[in-house]
C-alpha cells in the first residue's frame, strides 16, 4: 500500500509541476527553487513529517525534501544549542545530498567529456 | 501583414507543446521515482538493517549517484528532456542540474570552469532553500519560543 502511496504522491506533485511548466513562464529553475520552498513550508506547518509518514519515500525523493531537511534540521539545532544552533544544524541532514553530488560530480567531470 | 496577423501566423505555425501528453508522462515517470524509491528504502531496510530515517538518506545518495553518472555518460539528458518535471523534481533533477553545468563549462578549467559554473543551476535551489529555512526557524522561535 505504501508503494502504491509513494507513487501517487511524488508523480502527483510532478504532474502539477509540469502543469505549471507549461502554462506559464516560469523556468524549470523557478519550479524547483519554489517545491524547496514550499517543502520548508510544509515542514514549519508540521505536514511534510505526515506527508513522510503517509507515503515514505514518495515524499523524500522530492526536491521538497531538501527545504524540509533544512527547517528541521536547523531547527533541532536550535532545540539543542540555541541560536548558534541553527547555523551549526542547518546543514546536517542535508549534507548527504550537497557533498555527494559534489563529490560525484567533480569526480565524473573530471572523467567524462560534455556530449553535445 | 499586420502586426497582429503576423503573429497570429506564428501561434499557427510554432509547434504545440503536447501538454496533456506532458503532464501523463510527468506523473508516470515521477510516481515510478517514487515507487522505486520505497523498494529500495525497503530493501535497505530489510537486508541492510538499517532504519527508515537512515534508508531514506542512502536514498537520496543512491539517486544522486544514478543521475550523476547517467548525465556523465551521456544518457540522461534525453530522458530528461522526455520525462520533464518527472525528473526534474525529484533529487535526480538536482543533481542532473549540477553535473551537466560542470561538464558544459569542463572546457573553462577547473577553477573559472567548473568551480565558477558548478552552482550555476542548483544554486537558487541551494539559496532559496537555506534562506527560507532560515527565516522560517526565526518565525518558529518567536512565535513559539
């Protein structure tokens, strides 16, 4: 059920999006940036945690994902050291897909040559 | 010709984007990136041990690894250019952002090539992000201490 759930939830948000794509200007950057947003949202309104709950991985395959890791991590931070917190938390959980991606793409540019 | 007519001629004449088309496919290929996601947060769980919160960071690394490599090799570019948002929201999109802005610029050298541009794309995403964040934790404490 839960797969059934996870695939619901993240193509429903990929249909919108590409619904928003097409009838306006905005650029797939536009999007992106604004679904990050939108996740950091949800997370300060506790949803995207029930979201999660609902349809695991469908929801942290999401680019909403990312502001959803960044609100609660940094705001685990604060629980825990206060203020200097948030800038010491922020980071923790996300961190997983900033270095990995830089790491992996630094790696593959090095190898690989642009195909155009 | 008119202004008007003329550009009436070109609405005719510029091919239509196949939105409904779009949107199935957006749905199709994202719900699948979903779908995959959760086998593979199962299996990480069941066979590895690990827990769901950990299964969803190796998640995340997994898909980062795909698309990076995928784009390196040359072959996601297309499927991205097909499935549209169905890539392009989830991680995968992400990471295709930054690894095809430091191949196209590879050319400039390491440091006004690919340091300069890496970001070019992702950064928004990475900025808006943490700004948000930011400020929505602000909120968060000043509302509710």
């Amino acid at each position: 059920m839960l797969y059934l759930k996870a695939f619901l939830f993240s193509g429903l948000v990929c249909l919108i999006c590409q619904v928003v794509l097409d009838n306006t200007k905005l650029t797939p950057g536009h999007i992106t940036s604004s679904v990050t947003v939108i996740g950091a949202l949800l997370s300060f309104f506790g949803i995207y945690d029930k979201i999660v709950a609902w349809c695991g991985a469908g929801a942290t395959v999401l680019i909403s994902n990312f502001g959803h890791m960044l609100y609660s991590s940094a705001l685990a931070g604060y629980e825990e050291a206060g203020a200097l917190g948030i800038f010491q938390n922020m980071l923790s959980n996300s961190g997983v897909a900033i270095v990995s991606v830089v790491v992996f793409s630094f790696v593959f540019t090095l190898i690989f040559k642009a195909k155009d | 010709m008119s202004k008007d007519e003329y550009q009436k001629l070109v609405k005719e004449m510029s091919p239509k984007e196949p939105k409904l088309r779009n949107a199935l496919v957006a749905f199709l290929v994202g719900g699948s990136v979903g779908f995959l996601g959760e086998v593979i947060v199962n299996i990480l769980m069941n066979s590895f041990g690990l827990a769901r919160v950990d299964s969803y960071a190796w998640l995340a690394f997994i898909l980062i690894l795909l698309a990076t490599f995928m784009t390196a090799i040359g072959k996601f570019d297309n499927l991205v250019s097909k499935a549209k948002c169905g890539l392009i929201i989830p991680t995968t999109g992400f990471a295709h952002s930054i690894q095809s802005a430091a191949l196209d610029y590879k050319k400039d050298g390491l440091v006004t090539g690919i340091g300069a541009n890496v970001f070019k794309l992702a950064g928004s995403v990475i900025l808006y992000g943490i700004v948000s964040a930011f400020l929505l934790v602000l909120l968060k404490v000043v509302l509710y201490g």
